[in-house]
C-alpha cells in the first residue's frame, strides 16, 4: 500500500489523496460520533476502550492491558486512574506475582456493560452505513494496521511491491 491514493494524480502531495489525511480525519470524525453516546455513560472515547478490554478480558494486568489497547503505560494509567476514581475498576497488585499491577471490574463497572451494550447500534444507525460496510471498513483498517507494525512480518503483497520498487 502506498501513502497517496491515486499514482495518476500530477500532484502527489495532494492533501485529499493522502492516505494518512483520510485516516486522521475519519479517526476525528467518527471518536465524535461516539461522544455523545458515551456521555450519557459517563465515559470518553478512551476510558470506553478501555472498559471494553476489562469486559472481555477482567481482571487483567496492566502489561496485558497496555498491549490489548496498543497504548503506553504512560498513556494508560491516568486513564485507570481516572475510571477507578469513578468507581469502575480497581487496581490491585497480582497476588502471584507482587511486581504486575492487576485490574479488575467492580460491581459497578461491570453493570455499565449492560448500558454499553446500547452504543454499537446507536453508531451503526448514525454512521448510516450497513453492518457489512463497517465489517469490510474494519478489515481494511486491520490490514492497514498489520502492515505498518515494524514488528510484523511483511506480506507476499508487500513483499512484492517492496521487489518491484527496489528493481526501479
């Protein structure tokens, strides 16, 4: 995949052809959508992650928590704090092992998962696009992710457009 959308274009800079363009403002575009969902939760976009996570995975590490999120510790834990402050986790050291911070679900986290359950059909009929839509969106968006990992391995597709630019 190359940055820029369309090679037939004379100007190669052009910002609406700009792959990174595209996902910035559809990242900004849709977080916004979500806000208004998610305040009648009591959440932010982030903290909505996050509790998404926990869902799936309490109790859970912070390490694991970190990479499930693709977010630094750094960047994580204001946000715990800030939930745990809001009654909806606590953390905990393991108690196999003293060195791992562990989170957990409390009651009250745990029940907010009933009124989350609300939001992907609220998005899905804001976004107005089908279920199938945002499935491909997702898989495409997947596949962009995968690719730009420096720790992934390259594809047969990347590979070969790494062979056909470096024969140029």
């Amino acid at each position: 995949m190359t940055a820029v959308l369309d090679h037939s274009n004379a100007n190669p800079l052009a910002l609406d052809q700009q792959v990174c363009f595209a996902l910035v403002v559809a990242a900004r575009s849709v977080v916004a959508v979500y806000r208004p969902v998610l305040e009648r939760m009591g959440l932010t976009h982030p903290q909505y992650l996050v509790m998404l996570a926990l869902w799936q995975y309490a109790p859970v590490s912070v390490k694991r928590l970190s990479a499930l999120l693709q977010l630094d510790p750094g960047t994580l834990s204001p946000l715990l704090k800030r939930l745990e402050a809001a009654g909806l986790l606590t953390r905990r050291r393991d108690r196999g092992d003293e060195r791992l911070l562990s989170v957990e679900l409390t009651g009250a986290g745990a029940a907010l998962r009933n009124q989350a359950l609300e939001v992907p059909p609220a998005i899905v009929q804001r976004l107005g696009m089908t279920v199938e839509e945002l499935q491909v969106l997702h898989s495409a968006l997947s596949a962009v992710i995968a690719a730009a990992d420096p720790d992934s391995p390259p594809t047969e597709k990347n590979q070969a457009q790494e062979e056909e630019e470096s024969a140029r």
